[in-house]
C-alpha cells in the first residue's frame, strides 16, 4: 500500500532525527466498548485506542514491544474511592446504557465492566511505570473525571485516577499528586473524590460552566475559544500548578473544533502546543497521560498526536487523509495466504469429479475464491469474530452459495440459544466505466440484541439495529477487491443514510449525480440524517422548488487512484438548491 510505505519511510527518518524519550502505552483488545449503537448516538470513535496505535506502528514510532497489557484492577481497589452500592448498581444494564447514552438491550454487562477494569488496571500500572522510570506513561483508555464515589455519568462509571492515586496511597506514595484536567468538560466527579484533600491538586480548563467545584483551580473558557486564547489560558493555569511526586494529565480530544460536545474551537495544531507545552512544564517528573473525552471522527489524532508529542519531544503533523485502519487491515491482509482463504494452486479430486459430472460436489467459493472456513478465518484474523463476541454472539457459522444476482455470504451466530443473521452480502465482479469493480448488491449487518429506540430509531429499509461494523465491512470489501486485482468497489445506495455512510471513500459513477448529492448535504446539514432519509421517503426535499426523488444510481470507490470529472461534480453542486417543505408531495 502506497501510503503504509510512505508512512513508513516517513517514520524511520523520523525516528532517526528524534530526541525524544522511548514511550510506553497501555492498551488491551477490551478497550473497544462492546456498544454497537455508541458511534451512531453520541459521536464516540470506539475504535480510537487501536487506531492510533496502528499509525504510531506504520510510522515506526513504536514497536510491539512498546504497548503494555494492563489486568484488571482489582476489586478491592475500586473500593478505597467507589461504595459498594455504586459498584453494585454499574452492574445492571440500565445504569450502564444511561452512563454511556445508549439503550439497556445494547449493554452486555460483564464486557462493558472488563473495559473498564483493564482500563482502571492500566492507569495505575502506569502509574507505577512512571514512577520508577521517571518519565511519561501513556493509557490509551482514561481520564473517567466524571464519576464520584456513588454516581457516574458522561461516559464514565469509575474514576481509574481516583482509583489509582488511592491504591498508590495504600502501597505507601505520600507525595503530592497533580491532576492536569484538559478534557473540554469540568471534572465532577474527581472534585467528589478528594474533597478537601490538601495533597491533590486538580487544575482544569473547561469549555462549559457546570457551577464552582470545590477544591478545583478551574477556568472557564470564552464560547469557541480559540487556540491563541486556550494556550494563554493554560500557560496561565501552569504557572499554578504546585511541583508534584506525580502528575496525571488529561488531554482531551474533545477540544477540537469539530467536536460535538466539547465547546472549544482548537485546531489538531494547537492541541498538539497544548501537549507539548505541558510535557515542558513537567520536566521529564513522573507523569501519567489519559486521553479523556473525543466525539468527533479526528478524536484519535488528538490521542495520536499526544503520544507524537511525548515520544519525540515536539508536536509533529498528522496526514489529514491517513486512514489508520486501513493500514491496520491492509497489514492484516498481507499475512493472509490465499490457501488460507480458499484458493487452491491445483485441481482437487472433488474439482475433477464435478466437471465430469461425477459424484464429487466442488465446495462452493465466493467469487471462486474464499471457502466458508476461508472467510471464518479471515474474519477471525481482523478480530471480526472477537468483538462479535463482547456484543453477546458465539457459535459462529459463514455460509457461501450463490443466488440470482451473484455470490452470497452469510454469517450467522447464536445468542441465548437462538441462532441469527448478523452479516449478508451478495457480490459480483461488475464493469462500470472503464474499470472492472468487485459490486455489492446487498449488505447487511444485524444486531439482533439491540433495540430501535427513539435515540436510536428504525431507518427505512432497516430491519434490525446495525452492529457499529460498518467500516471494518468496508476494508473487508476494500481487501477482497485489492486480493483479486479490481479496481475498487461499487454499490447502488438505495436510501440517503447508505450513501452518506460511505461518503467519505465513495463517489456517485456519474460527476453530476455527485455534485447534486454534495449540494444536497450543504443545503440540508441542520437536519439530522434519520429525519433527512425520512423526507426524501416522503417526498418532502425539493431540488430548486420542485419536490425530490432519491436517485439510486451507482456509487463507486477507486483502490490508489482520485475520481475523474471533479471539475464537473464542482459545477453540478452549485447549480442544485435544495429545502425542505413541511408537507409531503402526495398531500
């Protein structure tokens, strides 16, 4: 892949220039949140701890050797900061659903509470590290600031730096503790923690005013402010922050400007002179790093960023374009053999027997190429399987067979002793322009667990809640094309939400039929995507006046190279004008 082996370069040469100190991370396969619906809902990139880890990977920053697998912290110790009666309750799945802003069905218990553990587990283990290395220690799962000894809330249902400054207190550190909060929310919960605890100093920057917390040296930003206003802001705040046995910072990636929640306008640059201007009024002092909150889709190149910034000594940019799973799966890919898969270099005995129309039966191959085991396999080897597994599935089953459109997978799993579809899709080799493209026909990924809710409610053609895998289909897809040779995928959007779930790697066949999808998403942005899907479906989305029928043409993305006709997809969006009338056009 172009990009991995530039990135790569990029990254030796880097590497060989750096000053910096070696990093070490924290990360466990448990730091996905098993909650399907949590991207959709709230803006969450579950998906952000691996990410970055596979970027710093792809430039050489670190090696494997360099990420740390944290246990589970034990339960004794969420008790010095946590009642009982609290630990009790974030055992019920309605808690956990109101914590995370999901519905209860969404919730499997035992795997939410493993995140959290291994995440708690971890920040004190870096703890630890950081005080006997005497340098920068990065969780890449952390900084639960809002929840108290007997609440949670905002995404957090234990407070793992409570949790680890209590256990240290319990082995004996009596130094004083800072706690750097820089998450764009105020730390609640953490006040809760040490209230009156002279040896705790919490200093915060929030975006909102949620009223005074005692004992926090807190400041309140402007609305949006800027990274000129936030910087000075923080310098200020550094200059009273009291020297420390230890510091716990928490670099939240919600401070971008593009973030839903966060109320702050910072640029990926300016968080990264953040991060570094804090590394400098550490001095190289024992000092944990947590990544806070992020809802946005660039919440991991703030985390990434942070760990650039701690492991070279200065900020460094992140591509605006880079696609960190896309390396992952791309990586994945290239150990996979294709006798691994289902490809066979000769004729088998059965292959033989059925061409003569003997009594042999050829096993059925997707596209001629992947057997069921094949593909079971592959989707194991991408932790396709594992992390269906924390959403409540075993037992899983890929069938491969053919119906009238094309080639056919279906991998169905078991859940409270009821089998279920979870995955479908029918695929052809299909020419489109002047390019032979691997054409999805139908996908569709089920969770039958969850539940359609008013948060969370049923899109047209939507039979069952999604499973928050849409983008690790979209690689597999990528991958299989790329393993044949074809020029990419193509697929025909039958409803507004498919298309703009892959707007960012798909573009309509035809340059005038993107431009008009393009004006469409400009002209209408106020309006939330399930109610936008809803009005085309009620004809009540007008192009220049007139009412407005979804057009289902073909939609296509090309491996290694940029869709042509730009220049008249330009043209085509800013001729269209599109509104939205209350009254439906058959009324």
């Amino acid at each position: 892949m172009n990009l991995s082996r530039a990135l790569g370069r990029w990254g030796r040469r880097l590497g060989r220039l750096a000053h910096g100190q070696t990093l070490s991370l924290w990360l466990d396969e448990t730091y996905r949140l098993p909650l399907a619906s949590i991207e959709a809902l709230t803006g969450i990139e579950p998906r952000r701890a691996d990410l970055v880890v596979a970027y710093l990977h792809a430039l050489g920053v670190i090696e494997p050797k360099d990420v740390r697998r944290p246990t589970r912290i034990r339960f004794e110790d969420l008790c010095r900061v946590h009642t009982l009666g609290w630990l009790e309750e974030i055992h019920d799945a309605e808690t956990l659903g109101r914590i995370f802003a999901v519905d209860a069905s969404d919730v499997v218990v035992g795997e939410v509470l493993d995140t959290l553990r291994f995440a708690c587990g971890a920040t004190l283990e870096a703890a630890r590290s950081s005080l006997e290395l005497r340098g920068p220690a990065l969780n890449l799962l952390g900084g639960f600031h809002h929840a108290g000894p007997s609440r949670g809330g905002g995404f957090c249902a234990v407070n793992d730096l409570a949790v680890a400054i209590a256990a240290l207190r319990a082995e004996g550190f009596d130094k004083r503790v800072a706690i750097l909060d820089l998450d764009a929310h105020p730390p609640d919960g953490t006040a809760e923690c040490f209230p009156q605890d002279p040896s705790v100093w919490v200093g915060s920057l929030s975006g909102t005013d949620w009223g005074p917390l005692p004992g926090i040296d807190e400041t309140v930003l402007p609305p949006q402010c800027d990274d000129s206003t936030y910087l000075a802001s923080l310098s200020q705040l550094l200059s009273r922050m009291p020297p420390s046995g230890l510091a716990f910072v928490i670099a939240g990636g919600d401070v971008l400007e593009v973030d839903r929640l966060g109320g702050i306008s910072m640029s990926l640059r300016g968080v990264q002179q953040r991060d570094d201007l804090v590394r400098r009024a550490l001095d190289g002092g024992p000092q944990v790093w947590l990544p806070g909150g992020g809802y946005s889709k660039d919440a991991w190149k703030v985390l990434a960023g942070t760990a650039l910034v701690l492991a070279r000594g200065e900020p460094v940019a992140i591509e605006a374009d880079v696609d960190p799973l896309a390396l992952s799966f791309a990586h994945i890919g290239q150990g996979l053999r294709g006798e691994d898969l289902g490809s066979a270099l000769a004729l088998t005995e059965d292959d033989i027997l059925s061409d003569l129309g003997g009594r042999g039966m050829r096993e059925p191959k997707l596209l001629g190429f992947y057997t069921a085991s094949g593909l079971e396999f592959a989707l194991a080897r991408y932790g396709i399987l594992s992390h269906l597994r924390r959403l409540g599935y075993g037992s899983f089953r890929v069938v491969v067979d053919s119906e009238s459109r094309g080639d056919r997978m279906r991998l169905f799993a078991s859940s409270s002793g009821q089998e279920h579809l979870l995955f479908e899709t029918v695929l052809e080799k299909k020419q489109i322009l002047d390019d032979t493209f691997l054409y999805v026909h139908w996908l569709t990924l089920r969770h039958p667990r969850g539940k359609f809710s008013n948060t969370r409610p049923r899109l047209p053609g939507q039979e069952e809640p999604g499973l928050g895998l849409a983008q690790e289909a979209g690689q597999l897809l990528a991958r299989t094309a790329e393993r044949l040779g074809l020029a990419g995928l193509a697929f025909r959007p039958a409803w507004l939400h498919t298309a703009y779930a892959g707007r960012h790697r798909f573009v309509f066949a035809d340059a005038a039929r993107q431009g008009r999808f393009e004006a469409l998403l400009r002209d209408l942005a106020g309006v939330p995507l399930g109610a936008l899907t809803v009005a085309l479906a009620d004809g009540r989305v007008l192009l220049d006046g007139a009412p407005y029928t979804w057009e289902a043409d073909e939609m296509v993305h090309w491996l290694g190279k940029d869709p042509p006709n730009r220049e008249a997809t330009l043209r085509a969006k800013e001729a269209a004008r599109f509104s939205l009338s209350n009254v439906p056009s058959d009324a």
